[in-house]
C-alpha cells in the first residue's frame, strides 16, 4: 500500500485475510481437480490404482478417504461390465470370512451352466467334462448300430426328424415331432441332438428303453408320453433315392451328409438320361447337415450369384457364390415341409431367391443358426450361436423359415402324397412352358 509517496506494509488482518483466501483457493483446485479425475475415471475406465498414483504425481497429497472413494468409482464400472470382478469379490468374502470351503469343481459346473443358459440362447450350453467325453468327443471310426430314427436340433433339444420305415421304432409308435426325455432312466429332456446320437450309438443287440414324450406342437413344453424297449441294429437307410415319374425326376435327399452334392449330381445325370425333363428335389424331413454341401448342390443347379449369406459377429455378412457350372437347366420344383431345417432350409432358399425353382408345401423350420463347440482349457466344452444365415436376399431364416410359393399343408391322404403330387403337376407345368 502506498500512502503520500511511503510504502506500507499490509496489517496483519490483511495478511491474515490473504492466506484465507489462498488456502480457500487451494481447497476449491483440488476438489475441482478430484471431481475432474472422479468423472474422467467413470467415462474412460481408469484403472483402480492409477488415479492415486496419477494425483500423486501432480503433487496433490490424497488421503485414505479420498483414495477409497476413488477406488469406489473405479470398481463401479468394472462390476457392471464384468462378472469375473463380482466372482472375484465374492470369492474374496469368502476365503477371508467364511468358515466354509469353495468346492470349485460344482461351482464351476453350476456357474458355467447358469452363464450359458443367462444368454437367452436355447442352442448355447455348458459341458462339463464327463459329458463332453462321453457324449461329444466319441470316436467317428467305428460302425455303431441304431434305432432307425434321424433326430435334429429345436431351441437346443433333440426331436425325432424322421423314422425309417420298416425300423423297431416306427412299429412301436415313434413319429415325427417326438421328443426324447430319458434313455434307459437318464434324464436328457435338455439334450441336444449330437449328444442324444452318440448315447444311442450302441452295438448291435444292444437294448435300450426310451421315454418319449409328443407335444401338439414343436414349441409346446409338455405332451403325452410313453415308453418304447428297442433292440439296436444296423440300418441300411438310402440316404438318397430317385423316381420318374410322368418325365419328372423326382430326388429325394434325407440329409445334407458330406457326399450329398456328388450323389444328387449322380442322381441328375441319371435321371436327365432316362429322359427327366424337370425335377423335384423333396428335402421334406430334412434336418441339414454340411452348408458347404448345401452350396455345392445349389451350384448344380445355379450357375452364378449368391447363394446364402452368413453373418457372425465381424460386421457384415459373408456372402457364398454359385461355383460357375450347372449341370442342368431344366426347371426345378423344393418340395418343403414344417420338418425341412438348417442347411436344407439354405439349399431351398438359394434355389428360391435366385429364381432357379418353385418352392411347394409348408413353411419350414426356420432353424437358421449355426453352434459351434469349443473345447476350454481347464476340461469340458461350451456350445454357443456363432452365426445366422440368411438368404441370398439377406432376409433371416433362423425364427421365421422359407415360406413356400405353393402351399400344401397336408402330407398323405389315404395313402396318397398331395405335396409330392402337387410338386410333379407343378414341374410338368414348368416344362411345357419352358418348351
């Protein structure tokens, strides 16, 4: 202060009033300056121990209270977004003070299950490694016996697709729709289709009693059962098998197995020699299989263009093309029915989307996803949805199936097949137009 040309010293209520304001000052800076780091942690995911470390190294002294209620704020995004953070929490109550033990086997098991079926997935499991030795992992190489029955896959369990004629099985009243819920008294109402073949894959002689249980729908949960004794043997099924009929060929294809493309192609060229001038191609029944051969069966018949698009979890969709050479271009009619799933159901929409053929019968499964079982380091297995198809046009077939150009609901009629009658009238129609 300067008073008529003399400097003065401020009193000491100034003085006094001047190192308030500044601690007042400091106080407001670090709280801002805790505040700014609080909410830069909750936005951009700090890492618990860096904030104290980070705020240390500006000088700013932190104490217990304010380390503890960083370390809050940090924590609580990786709970929200972390369920290894919330086992681990409660892992550690409980080896500091509970008197118990962990039995880390069963908890695991349960653990793993509840994630798997938390998914909301109906194909998505947990194998724990008993089951994943016993039923997933059996050997392919030798030559098992069965119960003449084709089982597919519906929201994760096994159903029966098909039975063969002439089968133990179809003469003890075992149908289509059917699901399995014990084999010999173990429960496998929740297994899936490749663990309820290989607990059937006995040897020849073998007997084995089955409870089924048949719901009015394929989404019901609940139906009559009853309960079959069946001796398992060797069937000699065709997994393909022709007919000509008024010079419509009609191919019937069971399964889409590894070698279906090259039989359908056999069956074509035979056919086309005896003098086939149109197709019918009956994937009624039908539960998939191989999607590469899938593909290669509509390459015969589609020379260029997509075929089906599969869409995971990188982006946008995988698109597969046509290989480039037919082996016919004579029209075509997909004979369909509520049974056609999978694969099947890809072929059919490949033909369908790209103008290749007329589908005929009911609207399909709509099974459109694809598992994938991954083996885990510590034993066992889980099964999860790794992808969808979609047809050539991009439309969804998991959910909804390929809806048929021409109905037909009803399969037999005193003994007479009206979809496969409908389908040769369809085709013949076809050939004389295309004349």
């Amino acid at each position: 202060m300067e008073t008529k040309g003399r400097h003065n010293a401020p009193n000491a209520r100034a003085r006094g009033e001047r190192r308030g304001e500044r601690a007042s000052n400091q106080l407001i800076l670090r709280l801002s300056i805790a505040v700014i780091l609080a909410a830069a942690a909750f936005c951009g995911g700090f890492a618990l121990r860096s904030q104290t470390d980070l705020i240390d190294s500006w000088g700013i002294p932190v104490s217990d209270e304010e380390s503890e209620a960083l370390a809050t704020a940090a924590n609580r995004e990786s709970y929200d977004t972390s369920i290894t953070a919330r086992v681990r929490d409660v892992e550690q109550i409980l080896s500091t003070y509970s008197l118990d033990e962990i039995n880390l086997t069963e908890a695991t098991y349960t653990m793993l299950a509840d994630l798997m079926k938390s998914t909301g997935d109906p194909y998505a499991a947990y194998y724990n490694p008993d089951l994943y030795n016993n039923y997933i992992k059996e050997s392919t190489d030798r030559s098992y016996a069965g119960i003449g029955v084709v089982f597919a896959d519906y929201n994760g369990r096994a159903y029966v697709a098909d039975v063969f004629e002439g089968s133990e099985a179809e003469a003890k009243g075992v149908q289509q729709g059917d699901f399995l819920m014990t084999i010999d008294g173990t429960d496998v109402s929740a297994w899936s289709m490749t663990e309820v073949v290989n607990a059937l894959a006995k040897d020849e002689g073998d007997n084995v009693s089955i409870t089924w249980m048949r719901p009015s729908s394929l989404d019901a949960q609940t139906g009559d059962q009853f309960t079959t004794a069946l001796v398992c043997k060797v069937y000699e099924e065709a997994n393909l098998t022709t007919d000509l009929t008024r010079k419509v060929g009609v191919i019937k294809l069971r399964q889409i197995t590894s070698n279906a493309a090259e039989l359908v192609q056999q069956a074509v060229e035979s056919l086309t020699t005896q003098g086939a001038t149109a197709f019918v191609l009956d994937l009624r029944d039908n539960p998939g299989g191989y999607l590469t051969q899938a593909v290669d069966i509509a390459s015969l018949f589609v020379s260029s263009g997509v075929l089906v698009e599969v869409q995971n979890n990188e982006g946008e969709p995988t698109e597969k093309s046509a290989a480039g050479v037919s082996i016919t271009e004579a029209p075509m009619v997909v004979l369909v029915n509520k049974y056609t799933a999978a694969a099947a159901e890809v072929l059919a929409a490949a033909l369908l989307d790209n103008q290749r053929a007329t589908v005929v019968g009911e609207t399909t499964l709509g099974k459109g996803s694809v598992q994938v079982v991954r083996e885990l380091d510590f034993g066992g297995a889980v099964r999860y949805t790794a992808a969808y198809y979609l047809t050539p046009r991009g439309n969804a077939i998991d959910g909804v199936g390929i809806v048929p150009q021409v109905t037909v609901v009803t399969g037999d009629a005193d003994g007479a097949d009206e979809q496969m009658a409908l389908a040769v009238d369809t085709a013949r129609s076809l050939a004389k137009k295309a004349k």
